[in-house]
C-alpha cells in the first residue's frame, strides 16, 4: 500500500512540476514584450475660452528578448465618461416633425477614439474585440430594445454617426507611427465640447491579432476657476445660484438702461 501511495505522489509531484514550468513558460512570454507610455498631459482644464485641446502619447515597447515572430499591431483607446442616452427616431405627421420611436442605449462613451498603426481588422481579431469591447460600435452598451422597434441596430449607428460628425466620435486608422518596431507616438484631437471627467486610454498590442500586452492609464478632464465655481454651485447650492443669476440679470439691466439714458441728455 506505501509503495502504490509513493507512485500516486510522484506521479503528482511529476504533473505539478509540468504545470509550474508551463506557467513560467507563460509568463516569460506575456512579459518578453511590455509597454511604457508616456503622456504630453494628464489634465484637460475647461475654461471660458476653451476650444478643444491636442493629446501627444508616446512610448515603448520593452523587450526581454529579440522580437517574436508575427505581425505587431498597436492599438490606442481613449473614452469618456459613459452615460445612458435615449436615442428618438422622428417622423413628419401631418407636416409637422414628432418623435416616433424611442431606444434607450444603456452606456454610450462621451468621447471615444480608437487609433491605430494599421487597418484595424488586420491587427485585432475579431474575439478579441468581442472581448475586449475596443472598436467604437462595441465600446457602445446597448442591451436590447422593445419588441415593436424594427432595426434597433439603426439607432446606435445613429448615435456614432451624430457622434462622428461632431467629431466626438473618432476612428484613425494608420495614424499611430512606429520607428523600428519599438517607439511609437501618436497626436489626438479633442473637441471643444468635451464632458468632464476622467478618460480612460488603453494601448493594447497585439501580434497576429492576439493581445500579448495591455497598459491603461487615465487623462482628468475638468474645468477651472470661474467656471468650476459656477459648475459647482449650480449643483450643490441651485438656490443661491439661481439668485445669484437674477442679481447678475437685474444689475446688468440697470448698468444698460442707465448707459442708454446718459447717452439722451448728452
């Protein structure tokens, strides 16, 4: 009985040995290729005067060993902050334009940007994206819509397309340079009418569509001064805030009317 007992724990010791180098096998190639980003800025101030703002990501890939077989792919996300939003489909009746349907999408990004450093389905398999929820269509959360609203799918594509113009929604393929396989850097625009917030950037690399390494940081949108004064009070303290708006109004009407009447005995 001890030797059978002694054969059942070698051989249990043999398989756990197997396991414990498979995983240090794993290992060694999940970091044989890591990313280091680097930022221009990890602040976007909102003031009165803002007309949007430029975002310079550069960074490395850091091996541990000479580089693996495959094609390398770069992917750089950056969302805002997600939101539900109702999405209505509007009909003319009678000659007059009224909203006929209604889909509530359950998280749409503020701001979304996927940029790239090749076409995008070369570069991330198509699971991968499923799992990941990296192109802009995925990144969008819509559970389901009610069942007398025919081709729901329309009106996500409607928020993207909205979206796209207003150039909140952004898809740069091809735009991310890379010099020897290692540096890469990338410019991207941000619009005016932002939302405050924290962005979430993810840089994902890939090697024949496969993601071998992920990196995520956060880029803090806000507003200042005045503005984050006003924002502040207009949320915490409506009251006041409301007064505060009617002084303003009442004063400004009596600063003009008197400059109107001085302007007549003059």
């Amino acid at each position: 009985v001890s030797s059978a007992a002694s054969d059942v724990y070698k051989r249990q010791m043999r398989i756990l040995s197997v396991v414990i180098l498979c995983l240090m096998l794993s290992k060694t190639v999940v970091a044989s290729e890591q990313i280091v980003l680097g930022l221009s800025q990890d602040e976007v101030a909102i003031t009165a005067n803002f007309d949007g703002s430029q975002i310079l990501l550069f960074g490395a890939i850091q091996r541990d060993a000479p580089e693996p077989d495959g094609k390398m792919g770069l992917i750089i996300t950056i969302a805002g902050p997600s939101k539900p939003i109702a999405v209505r489909k509007k009909e003319k009746r009678f000659g007059i334009w009224v909203n006929n349907q209604t889909v509530d999408v359950d998280a749409a990004p503020s701001f979304y940007a996927v940029a790239t450093n090749a076409p995008f389905s070369e570069i991330l398999l198509d699971v991968e994206d499923l799992r990941n929820k990296i192109s802009i269509e995925r990144a969008i959360r819509s559970v389901g819509a009610p069942m007398h609203i025919e081709n729901s799918q329309s009106f996500t594509e409607a928020v993207i397309r909205i979206r796209k113009d207003q150039k909140l929604y952004q898809l740069l393929e091809n735009k991310i340079l890379v010099d020897r396989n290692t540096l890469f850097r990338i410019a991207i625009d941000m619009p005016a009418n932002l939302t405050e917030g924290d962005y979430f950037t993810k840089i994902f690399l890939t090697r024949d569509g496969e993601i071998v390494s992920q990196f995520d940081t956060t880029i803090d949108v806000k507003k200042v001064g005045l503005e984050r004064f006003l924002f502040n009070l207009s949320r915490q303290n409506p009251l006041i805030y409301g007064l505060m708006s009617l002084a303003i109004a009442i004063f400004a009407g009596w600063v003009a009317a008197s400059f109107f009447r001085y302007i007549r005995h003059t």
